[in-house]
C-alpha cells in the first residue's frame, strides 16, 4: 500500500484547519480517520474544498470505504477505473488502480479529479456536477439533483 505523506504544521494549526473544514454533520456521520486523510491530500494537493470532499464522500458511498458501485465504481469516492486512467496518463499517480480500493489514494485520485475538472471548467460547482455526469455536464438535470446532494451534505 501507497503511503501518502504530508508535511507537518504543527498539531495546534493541524487541529484548528481540521475544525474549521469540515461541518458538524460530516464530523458526525465519517470516522476521524477519513476525515484526517481528506484534509491532509487537500492540503497536499493545495485544494481548499475540503467540506464538499467529504460531501462528495458521504454523497458517494457514506463513508464506506470498500464499497464497489453497480457500474464498477471503486471506494470512498466511487472511482471509474477508466477515470483513474485517464487521470494517471496526465499526473502519473505513484500507486495502482488496485491501490483505488485503499481510502487514500482513492481521496487522492478524487481530489485530482475535482481539481482537474476546475481547471477545465472554472468554478468548484461545475466541477462537483462533472464529477457525477462527466465533464459535459450531460445530463444537466442529474448533474444537478447530485449537486443538491453534495451541498446537503456539505452543510
């Protein structure tokens, strides 16, 4: 397994960055361990969206970290194989697409996707749309309803 490491800044601004990230409800429904590995890979990959990363998470698979979806989605963030590629050929990951069934580098490679998606796209919306419906935002009333979703989630 693929260790992912962040650099330290010290336990009391760790703590207080961790507090401020994530809301009440998220703090509830997901572990601290998922939690923790979310703030640290948006930090590393200086992505300042944490709240909507667990929202993603909750919205995706509430918290379940082995979970497969009905149309092979992989883990915590529900992971297209296929999507791994691409992402891969493009960022060259340093782990497998095995590694996909472990939390962290399925945070890291859903982390990558929100943050390629806003580079294309613009805006941290659009991007959580993308992430459910692919890039073209098709179907728009579906890339909405999972927005909505995500949003819920995120308060």
């Amino acid at each position: 397994m693929v260790e992912i490491v962040v650099p330290t800044i010290g336990i009391i601004a760790y703590y207080e960055n961790w507090k401020r990230s994530f809301s009440e409800k998220q703090k509830k429904l997901l572990t601290f361990p998922i939690l923790d590995a979310t703030n640290k890979i948006c930090q590393l990959l200086n992505f300042p969206f944490q709240r909507y990363v667990a929202a993603i998470i909750l919205t995706e698979s509430y918290g379940k970290e082995s979970i497969i979806g009905s149309s092979g989605e992989i883990g915590i963030m529900q992971i297209m194989p296929s999507t791994f590629r691409s992402l891969d050929r493009i960022y060259h990951f340093n782990f497998t697409e095995n590694d996909l069934y472990a939390m962290k580098p399925n945070i890291y490679v859903g982390v990558t996707l929100l943050k390629h998606n806003i580079n294309i796209l613009g805006d941290i919306f659009d991007a959580i749309m993308s992430y459910n419906v692919g890039i073209d935002l098709k179907p728009y009333d579906k890339a909405k309803n999972y927005l909505n979703k995500v949003i819920e989630n995120a308060k």
